[in-house]
C-alpha cells in the first residue's frame, strides 16, 4: 500500500479489518491479528493479508505493520520471494515448493509442533545448496522431501540450544523470534521423529508397507481409496491363490477357506495391510519384552463368559471378547506399563459397514480390551506394550486373529 497521511501502524490492519467486515462473504470468516487479517474458508483452509506499507520513511523501504505494538517493522517481501524462486529454481520441477506445502500440510495435521510458515518456509530454503542444482537429490517428489528433512533434522540435532535464524534478506529481522526455547525443543524433537517415518516409508520396497508408512506420516487420507480397496478384497485374493488347488472347490470367502486351510488360507501381506496404522511410538533401545494375548468368548460385555477361544478359532457374530495381555510367564505386567490395542477388520461386510478401522485403542481396564463380534471375515487384535515414563514401544504381540462367521 502507499501510506495514508495521519495512519499510525495499527490503522492500516485495523483498516482492513473494517473494510472486509462490511462485505457478506468474509464477515463471519474473519479474524484480527498482530500483522494481518485472516480468512477462514473451507474448513481449516485460511489466507493472511498483511498490510505492507511502501515507502513511507524513504524509498525502496517497506514495512509491515504490527498493531499490537502501533509499531512500523521493515519488510523485504520482493527480495524474500526471489530467493524463495531461486531455492525453487536450484531444486528443479518446483520440488521445492511442492515439498514446503507437504511439510506445512503435516504440521497443520499433526498439531503438535509450532512453526510458522515464513520461519519454516526459510529453515527448507536454507537447505537447498547452489551445488544441487540437476542432483539426484531432488529427482522427484518423495526424493526431495526426504533430502530437505534429513538436512534439516542434521541441522537441528547439531543445534541443541535455540539457534538465531535470521531472514536471509533482511539481516535484522530475527525470523526465530517466533519461538522460546520450550517450542524449538519441542520442534526440534518432533521433527527427528519424523524424519525418522520418511526414511522407513521412503526406503520400503513392499507397496502395501509403504502405504501404510505414508499414512503414518500424512495421516490415513493418504492412498486412502487403494488402502481400502486392499482391505476390502482380502478374500478374493486368498482365493485367486488356491483356485487351482482342487481342494478350494466350493470355498466361498476367506472365512470358509481358513475353516479348511487354517493360517495358510491368509494371503501374503494379511498382517500388514495398508490401512492398518503403522507405530508411532519410539521404540526402546536394546532387546524387546514379550507381549502374549489370550481371549476368552463372552454372552455380553461383562456377562457370562462362555470359554476360551484360540486365535483363528471360528466364532458367531454377536458375542463379545475378552482379550488379555500378559507377559511370557502369563502374568499382567506392571502398573509403569500400559497396552494400547490395534483392531482391525477385513473383507466386504466391515467395508460395506465403514469398520475396516486398523487404528489404535486404549485398554478398557489394564491389559484388557473388550471388543464385539459383528462382520464376517478374519479381522486381528494386537497388543502394544507402552512405557509410561517415555511414552516409548517395548513389545507388541503376534496378530491375534479373529474369525466371524
């Protein structure tokens, strides 16, 4: 903007505010910050607009106004931009910029570390080096993400103490200003896990692994109709296996094929289907503790127990089941532990339901969950042994797996 005789800082956003106030389609979608006013739409989906005042005290100085403080702060967006298209330009195919909204689209998902975009947006740009430029490094997508979060995770672990991060155009403006060291910690620490997730996903050989690894990192609408449709076709590809096998004639579904063939009925990758949620627990150094799960069949939840059921144990639909964590001896384990449980479910009627679920849940009372029999199919139950101290993964069963006729 050209600067307006007698506006003080906080006028111009104050200004703006009163102007979008007055038009029907952003009214009710507006909200008033320090620098900017924001526009809610679509959801969580939102666009800043930051008055940038132009040579109000000399020229080529612009500056942007901060309304808490009735304060002018000098701006170089046009020069920022330009370095910003050079980054792009080194990287090649707009990687650069495709990488930084995936980057930002996971912190927006995950909600639990604080950047803001100009700072994050410049600790990316930071990473790209002239050398780069027509490297492997940048080849694709996925390969360009995982190269700037590698370096930039390098760069945080050789920066234990909040670093001083300077906007590279404009040396006075202390972009790390945003953060206290509480937030960078808390950053820096989220950003080694997940640098972590993106190299497992990236390096998976297995179609299926990977999916379910991306998932983790970009949440379960990534690849979400394939994860589905994979789970959802169980029985046609257990099936597809044993066609010509002359003893699979008139075997209907996986259900029926495991009655006749047992654990050998379960087609490859059963146990690590795509949408089923891959760990997001560190997991404890040295060896692992051994996490055991029995069950026993139920009337209701809390009725009367009925008996014991083994894993790949037919059972009908509608009765409940008591499934127990233990240790190798048999025995629950100790208070500084807890279990949480992933369920999943297969095949057409829990599809059909829009039960595949695959997710994780807490105990019901320690080392116990409770869950209902209601879709046919071979669906599976694991424990995850968690402690508390760390929040840290030290065992995980065997699939238990339940069969509903």
């Amino acid at each position: 903007m050209k600067p307006v005789a007698g506006w003080e800082a906080k006028d111009y956003v104050n200004e703006l505010y009163a102007e979008l106030s007055k038009l029907p389609l952003y009214k009710d979608k507006i909200r008033r910050y320090s620098h900017c006013v924001t526009i809610e739409y679509a959801g969580e989906r939102k666009i800043d607009i930051a008055p940038c005042v132009k040579e109000r005290v000399q020229a080529g100085v612009w500056e942007v106004c901060n309304r808490d403080a009735n304060s002018f702060e000098r701006s170089n967006p046009l020069d920022y931009t330009n370095w910003l298209i050079e980054q792009n330009t080194i990287c090649g195919n707009n990687n650069f910029r495709k990488v930084t909204r995936l980057i930002k689209y996971l912190r927006d998902i995950k909600t639990n570390f604080t950047c803001p975009s100009f700072l994050l947006t410049t600790l990316l740009g930071m990473q790209v080096r002239s050398t780069d430029k027509g490297s492997s490094a940048f080849v694709d997508v996925p390969t360009a993400l995982k190269t700037l979060f590698d370096r930039l995770d390098d760069w945080l672990q050789a920066n234990p103490n909040k670093p001083t991060i300077r906007n590279p155009v404009l040396f006075e403006e202390v972009q790390s200003a945003a953060w206290d060291d509480t937030k960078y910690a808390n950053f820096r620490a989220k950003m080694n896990l997940y640098r972590g997730w993106i190299d497992d996903a990236y390096d998976e050989l297995d179609k299926e692994e990977s999916i379910g690894k991306w998932q983790r990192v970009f949440g379960e609408d990534f690849a979400a109709r394939e994860a589905a449709g994979k789970a959802s076709k169980v029985s046609e590809a257990a099936l597809a296996v044993v066609r010509a096998n002359q003893g699979s004639a008139g075997v209907g579904d996986l259900v029926a094929l495991v009655r006749k063939l047992g654990r050998t009925a379960l087609p490859y990758g059963f146990d690590r289907l795509p949408h089923m949620r891959r760990p997001r627990w560190r997991v404890a150094t040295g060896g692992q503790l051994s996490v055991n799960v029995d069950s026993q069949l139920w009337s209701a939840r809390h009725g009367q127990q009925i008996r014991s059921i083994q894993s790949l144990t037919p059972a009908q639909p509608g009765y409940w089941v008591r499934f127990n964590a233990r240790n190798n001896l048999g025995f629950p384990f100790p208070d500084s532990y807890k279990v949480e449980w992933r369920v999943t479910n297969t095949d057409e009627a829990a599809t059909r339901a829009n039960a595949l679920r695959g997710d994780y849940y807490r105990s019901d009372e320690p080392f116990v969950r409770w869950e209902r029999l209601s879709y046919r199919g071979v669906h599976m139950v694991e424990a995850f042994l968690i402690r508390k101290a760390d929040d840290t993964l030290v065992g995980r069963s065997d699939p238990f797996y339940v069969v509903i006729e």
